[in-house]
C-alpha cells in the first residue's frame, strides 16, 4: 500500500515536471564557474549515498551536496537507507562535469528493531561524472571507495538521474 502511494506521487511528479518549461538547462554553469544556486530532484542508488529519492543542490561555487533516502516495510520486514554525499567539481562544462564526491550512509534490513545487516554505516570516497540526457534531465555515475562498518573495503558504483530546476 505505502510503495503505490510513494510510486504514484514519483510518477505524478515525473510527469508534472516534463511538462513543465525548465529555467535551467545544466546546473547554471557560464564559463566554467556556478553562477547561482541550481537545484535538482531524482532518484539515486549507491552503497555509500543511499536508495531513493534524492535532492542535490549545486552552490555557487565548485560545491554541491545531496541527501537521498528511502524506505521500504515488506510483510514484517523493514529496508531503509539514507546517506548524503559532498561533491567538489574538478571540470565544469556546459553539458557534463567531473568531480571528487565524499559520502555517508546508514542502511538497514530487518525488524523495526533489529538490523540484521553486518556493515550497516558506509563511508566513501571517489569520483564522479555528470552528463545531459535531455534538456533538463541530468545521468550521473561515480565510482566510490567504499568502507563497510564490518571493516570491507570495495570499490562499487553509484547511479542516479535529475531533474533540474531553480
């Protein structure tokens, strides 16, 4: 019942914004440099950042954040996670840029009351790339250092896409 309803509202809110005429075509870039504060709205999946839905916010300056959250109730059983992630830009083009990404996150898997995942709080550190789909639908991909709390190290993956607005 909770999963059609936050189902329903993503899809109502990805039609809405197609249809919507955007100010931003990429995250407010002229010249290489962030100009004024450019927000987005998507979803994102990673080990370090979280699943879900996730909002970033470009500064005007080389800096931008994102928090992503998700959650998930099955039967008795409860999935959960959310994370945030710091990105520092090393190149800025007009449709793509390349940055250094810094992240944390908690996961769980369970019971309301018990987590039964071995490494539930992550921490990572990597690279990333943004590049246009279309107009104001932006990809992203990074790869991440990731740190377990039950010690692992792996480098995995993070994916996402945004839409842009201001």
């Amino acid at each position: 019942m909770l999963t059609t309803r936050i189902f329903s509202l993503l899809l109502m809110t990805l039609f809405l914004t197609i249809q919507a005429d955007s100010q931003v075509v990429i995250p407010g870039s002229a010249g290489g440099e962030i100009k004024r504060s450019v927000f987005g709205i998507g979803v994102s999946g990673g080990p370090v950042s979280g699943v879900g839905l996730s909002f970033r916010h470009h500064l005007p300056a080389p800096l931008s954040y994102q928090i992503t959250g998700g959650v998930i109730k099955v039967d008795e059983k409860l999935y959960y996670s959310i994370g945030a992630e710091f990105q520092y830009d090393f190149i800025l083009e007009k449709s793509s840029r390349v940055f250094a990404v810094v992240g944390l996150g908690y996961y769980h898997a369970g019971s309301a009351e018990n987590n039964e995942m071995e490494g539930p709080g992550r921490a990572g550190i990597g690279v990333g790339g943004e590049f246009r789909l279309f107009e104001s639908f932006h990809g992203i991909a990074e790869g991440v250092f990731t740190y377990f709390t039950d010690g692992t190290i792996l480098p995995l993956p993070q994916v996402g896409i945004y839409y842009y607005f201001l």
